[in-house]
C-alpha cells in the first residue's frame, strides 16, 4: 500500500469528522455574506501560512521539492476572494485565537522535521482539488455571484485545460515514491490529524461568533420554523461533533 492510501485509511474517521462539521458550518456560513468572508479570511491565512513555508523550506528539503506544485497554491486566489468580499480592501489583522494556534503549531512541527509539513501540504492541497469543484457552483448559486464570476470563488477556479484527475494522480506518485522513515510518515499522520483538527476550530470560531450571532437572530426574525430548526440543528451538530 502507497502511503497515500496509507494516509487516506489511517485517518478515514478524522477526515469524516472534518468534513461533517464543515458542510454543517457551510449551510449556516451561506446564510450571510459577511459571516460567510470571515470564513474565507482565515483560510486565506492558513494557505498563506502553508505555502510561505513551502517556499522558505524546500530549497533545502528533498522531499518537499517533489510536491512542489505552485499551481495548487491557493493564497493569492484567496486574497483576491477576500478582496472582493471586503469592498476591494484587505481587512486588519482579526483577532483569531485559532490562527495564532494555527501559526504555531506549523512552527513547532517543521522546527523538528521540515518533511512535516507534508501533513498540511497534502491535506489542504488535496482538499481544495477533491472538493472545489463541488462547492463552487453551490457557493456561486447561493451568493449570488454568477454575474462577477470568477469573483469569489477564485481558490475554487482552475485554468483552461488543468487537470484535478491527472494532478490527484500525479501529486499521489509522488509522495508514493517518497522514500520517508516510520518516525516520518507518523509525523505527517498526527500533523494531517492536527489540520483537521485545526480547521474545525477555525470553522467554530466563525459560526460561534458576534457577527454570526446577530445574523442568526436576524434570520429568526424572517423564516419559517422549518429553516430555524434546520439551522439550529447544524449548530448543535456541530457542538456534538467537536
């Protein structure tokens, strides 16, 4: 068995978790625009974080150089989504525990190994290829923003003629022949668990928050207890979940 398919079986219940949580934290995350754009500030952060520190390590790390692939660098598409959900103007630093948590724990991990950042390379990189494609549309639909397209969604874009089958299959290989110790490839294990983890809490921290409080009260006031109870339902999912 590949590692790949070693870090897809190892970690299938972490994966679940994640993604449970995150399409609950979506249904409601749409519901408001300026709920929806805290969501995509802080994982604009994470991927600049990420591929910084691509940048910065793999001239000196092997390993790293063979999942170089700066096409699926995500940061600069997300900074112009979040331009265009701030009016044109990048927002000051938001106080956010769980990107300074995040920040962190990439420091601490690569400061031992920089092979580790594998764990949030491939899990982010592979997220983005899998899920894009999928929530694009649904994002575009619900927001509204068909007539300004790509705006919004460009981390969710791709350019003519680009691949997501052939890149998955291409990115796989290599870190399949990716020639790493036990102590390694448990390194990246708990580092792509860490990403999941860290991700829930980013998500939380959105839809636990002032703003998206106040539009939740807001909704309350307009819809019928049918969509009240559905979005009350994620948010208890949610909680159960974490």
């Amino acid at each position: 068995m590949g590692f790949s398919e070693e870090l897809k079986k190892k970690l299938s219940d972490d994966h679940d978790k994640s993604d449970k949580i995150f399409n609950a934290a979506l249904s409601i995350a749409l519901t408001d625009r300026n709920v929806y754009r805290k969501a995509v500030y802080r994982f604009w952060k994470v991927y600049e974080m990420i591929e910084e520190t691509m940048d910065e390590l793999q001239g000196d790390c092997p390993e790293l150089q063979q999942l170089y692939f700066p096409t699926l660098f995500r940061s600069e598409a997300l900074e112009d989504d979040v331009l265009y959900f701030y009016d044109g103007e990048l927002p000051e630093d938001e106080n956010s525990p769980a990107l300074e948590e995040y920040k962190q724990k990439i420091q601490a991990d690569v400061a031992g190994d920089p092979v580790v950042l594998i764990g949030y390379l491939q899990t982010m990189q592979m997220a983005i290829l899998a899920g894009g494609a999928i929530l694009r549309p649904m994002i575009v639909r619900v927001l509204g923003l068909k007539k300004n397209y790509p705006l919004g969604v460009k981390a969710l874009d791709w350019p003519e003629g680009f691949s997501t089958a052939a890149t998955k299959k291409l990115y796989n290989e290599r870190l399949d022949a990716l020639e790493l110790s036990e102590d390694q490839k448990m390194a990246i294990f708990e580092a792509k668990r860490g990403v999941f983890a860290m991700n829930n809490k980013l998500i939380k921290e959105v839809i636990y928050s002032t703003e998206s409080r106040d539009v939740l009260l807001g909704i309350c006031k307009k819809v019928s207890a049918v969509c009240l109870l559905f979005m009350l339902l994620a948010i208890i999912y949610i909680m159960f979940l974490s």
